[in-house]
C-alpha cells in the first residue's frame, strides 16, 4: 500500500522553520565571533569549541575580550558566567508550557526563549518538546556554523556593500515582534525600561538580571 | 581549555537547574519583562546617536511589515533591508 506523507509539518520540523529569522540573526553575529577570537590570539578550534559548547554568544564575546586584555582565562570564564545569570530566569518562565529536560536546556539563550515563549502556548502539549528541539537546533547550527565560516576565513561576507549593516539589525527586528504583546504590560514595560538605564549605563548584564527578578517578584496588577 | 570547559558547565546548570522538575515556584511577569528588556538592550546600542533614528525608522517598517502580512520572517527581512537602505 503506497503511504503518504503527512500534511503537516513534524513538530521537529516545524522548530526548525520557526528557527530561521533566529538563525538570520546570529549568522553574521557568529561569523563576526570566529573573526574576533582568532583575532584575540585563540586557535581556530578553540573558538569553534566555545560556540560548540557554551552556545552563549554575549558571554563568549566577553570571553574573549578579556582574554584580549589580558585578563586570566579563569577570570575571563567567571565574568563570562556573571553575563549568563539571566539564563536562571528563564527556565522557570517556560515551565507552564514545557518541562525542563538537559537536551532542551543546552539550546535555550535569549533568542530561543523569546520565540518559544510567544510559539509554545499556541502548540499541543505533545508536540512542544519536538518544536523546541528543532528550534534550538537551528539557532545552534546557524551559531556554529558563522563561527566556523568566522574563525576559519571568511571575512569577505562581511564587507559586501549592505550585507553587514542589514543583517546586524534582524535580532532588533525579531526581539521588536516578540515583544509587541508584552508592551502594554506594565510590569513587563517597567522592567524593561529600568534594564535599559542601566543598558545605557554600560551594566546591560546586570539590567537584565533585574529584569528578570523584578517580573519574577512582581504579578501582574 | 578547562576554563572554556567551565564555563560551558556552568552555563548549562545556569539554563537548566532552575528549569528541572515540573513543578516550581510561579515564573510571575519574568518572560515578559526579559523579552521586553532584550528588545529594548539590542535595539539601541549607548551612547545615543544619529543610529537611534535610523533603527527607529527601521523599527516602523518591521511594525508595518508585521501589521500588513503577519509573517515573522518576513517582517524581519523587510526591517533589514530597510535599515541597510536608510
């Protein structure tokens, strides 16, 4: 009997389209990464091996900037960790809609949350786990493979007239749309607000931090 | 290599001891208030400068894209190639 393909989509499926506006964003991010460590003095594989394993990339850049100025790897890893206290947040948000599972916890930064936050909900139970790996499995592959594209040699894609510039703005673009349901939160607003003083004042990591704790702490009037 | 080691561990406890059970305290506004934060933090980059009016600019397009076609991705790619352009 000749089988047909299903209709829709698997949920691993689906996580994977809804990873490419993520994936768009980090590629130039991740290739401008592999550019900077082999810059800061760090072996090609050893930039690929942070992409590989930390998949953080506001920390690996810290990471590496420290180690440019001379600071201890030890220090360097500290600080770095410091920058990814954020990430405590925000398993706990995404608990009512998935429970917590190593695998999914590898591939959960900032841009993986916020679009699993606003997708999860609208999903059946059943195919949440599967959404979320595929997610988290394009935004991976998108960051390791700029890095390699980075560390490896290819600075040319950054220097094409526009390419550079428009791409830097897709993660402001996407942040933009998953954050246009929580704008008339005042609690969500006021927090975000207060993170980007301190943004302003050099302290984006600690604003963030208090982002998170102040909408953990406070409940929606 | 052990510090990259380290940091790779830690990051990970980070994402998923808070995330570990299936019962825990209420995350309360946290998501919201941390994807509010992330749009504003990657948005304008300090000090501000003449860059803030072309992201805003950039901004207006992605909202028109969105109200307009509803469609995430291309909203994004519309709001790049308005910024590349202004």
């Amino acid at each position: 009997m000749a089988t047909f393909p299903s209709p829709t989509p698997s949920p691993l499926r689906q996580g994977l389209l809804a990873a490419w506006p993520v994936a768009l964003g980090y590629f130039p991010v991740a290739v401008a990464f592999g550019m900077a460590g082999v810059g800061a003095g760090l072996a090609p594989w050893a930039v690929q091996l942070l992409s590989l394993l930390v998949f953080a990339g506001a920390s690996q850049f810290a990471f590496l900037g420290l180690l440019a100025e001379g600071a201890s790897p030890w220090l360097a890893a500290g600080v770095a960790l410091l920058l990814n206290l954020r990430h405590a947040f925000y398993g706990p948000a995404l608990r009512p809609y998935l429970a917590g599972h190593p695998l999914l916890a590898f591939f959960l930064t900032d841009e993986v949350f916020a679009v699993a936050l606003k997708s999860l909900p609208g999903l059946p139970q059943a195919a949440r786990t599967g959404f979320f790996l595929g997610l988290g499995l394009g935004a991976y592959l998108a960051w390791n493979l700029g890095t390699s594209l980075g560390a490896f040699g290819a600075a040319q894609l950054q220097e094409l007239p526009g390419v550079g510039e428009g791409l830097s703005f897709a993660l402001p673009a996407l942040f933009l749309l998953l954050a246009l349901p929580h704008l008339r939160n005042p609690v969500a607003l006021g927090a975000g607000l207060l993170a980007f003083a301190l943004h302003l004042l050099g302290q984006t990591a600690w604003g963030l931090v208090l982002a998170g704790v102040l909408g953990f702490l406070w409940r929606r009037p | 290599m052990i510090p990259i080691l380290v940091l790779a561990l830690g990051t990970f406890l980070l994402r998923y001891l808070p995330w570990r059970g299936e019962r825990g305290p209420s995350p309360g506004q946290a998501g919201p208030a941390l994807v509010v934060a992330l749009f504003l933090v990657s948005a304008f980059a300090p000090p501000p400068s003449w860059l803030w009016a072309k992201t805003l600019a950039a901004l207006c397009v992605v909202f028109l894209a969105w109200r307009l076609s509803r469609h995430l991705g291309l909203s994004v790619l519309l709001g790049m190639a308005a910024y590349a352009l202004f």
